[in-house]
C-alpha cells in the first residue's frame, strides 16, 4: 500500500479511515468511505462504483464464520480445565479455544438463579476469575431473552437480565 490506513473489520463490511489508496493490482482507489464486499464475490463497492479486487485481498475483506456459544445455565465451578457445561466460563474457554466467537445468553427462568419477580439471572463467579480473553469474542447480553438495549435519544430504557458478581 502506499498509504498509511487502518481498517476497521465488520461481518460484511470494512470501513477505511485514511487517505485513498491505492492496492497493487486492483482496478480502483479506495477512499476513506465504506467499503462493501459479499462473501465469495470478487469485486466490492468503492465509494465511486465497483472495482475489481484479486483474491488475496478479498481474504482481507470477507467475513470468517463466527463461532457462537450460548450460556444456558448461571452455574460456575471455578475450573477453567473442566467449566460447568454451558456457563459463561465454557462459554470464554470455548470461544478462546476457537480464535474467537460471539457469547449469547439463553438461560431459562426456571434456572435457581433467576429471579422470578424481575427475571434477572445472576452468574456468581466462585473460587477464581473468569479466564482472560484472549481472541476477538464479543458477548452479548442482549441475546437473553426479555432483554433489550436502550433506544431513547435521552435517558435509559435498557432491559438488563444477566449480572455477574463475585462469591464473597
């Protein structure tokens, strides 16, 4: 490249932020708008129209399959060598495992953890940390179901369903 840029990586979608630059053997400019690429396809969308792209860019700009684990249970036993099936300590372990992944929540009412009244399912970690992070693992709490993110301009209307705390 012949420019300094910085690319931010989406599913789908890569965004530049630099100067336009030019890459050795495509067809085109990118520019510091959006870049669009399908998975599979070769050519993405430059901010003044389609340019052809060869194969070993398009590996920069299409989308891996993301892993997704999903916790289903607020237990956790303190062993990152054998977590609680489906906790949020699996969950970690796996993803790092995996090179990354996305975390969702699914834990049941039903789960002793889960307040009846409020629906909050509270995840108390015991005896030791959760494991670092060590890949791109994004965790979502939105996914419990009944939960929803804020969608006020001004102020909070958030539905927050999953806490974490620590044993005392």
């Amino acid at each position: 490249m012949n420019a300094k840029c910085l690319l931010w990586a989406m599913i789908g979608v890569v965004s530049l932020v630099s100067t336009a630059i030019t890459l050795p053997g495509a067809r085109g400019r990118l520019s510091p708008r959006s870049l669009n690429a399908r998975e599979g396809s070769s050519r993405a969308e430059f901010s003044h129209g389609f340019a052809s792209l060869p194969n070993h860019y398009l590996r920069l700009i299409q989308p891996n399959p993301v892993a997704i684990f999903t916790v289903t249970t607020t237990a956790d036993n303190g062993s990152n060598a054998a977590p609680t099936p489906s906790s949020l300590r699996e969950a970690i372990v796996n993803a790092n495992n995996s090179g990354g992944g996305t975390i969702n929540f699914n834990i049941p009412a039903s789960d002793p953890n889960c307040n009846a009244t409020t629906h909050v399912c509270t995840i108390t970690i015991v005896t030791r940390p959760l494991p670092d992070i060590t890949a791109s693992v994004t965790i979502d709490g939105y996914t419990q179901p009944g939960a929803s993110p804020n969608t006020l301009a001004s102020g909070d209307n958030a539905v927050l369903l999953v806490e974490l705390t620590r044993a005392p």
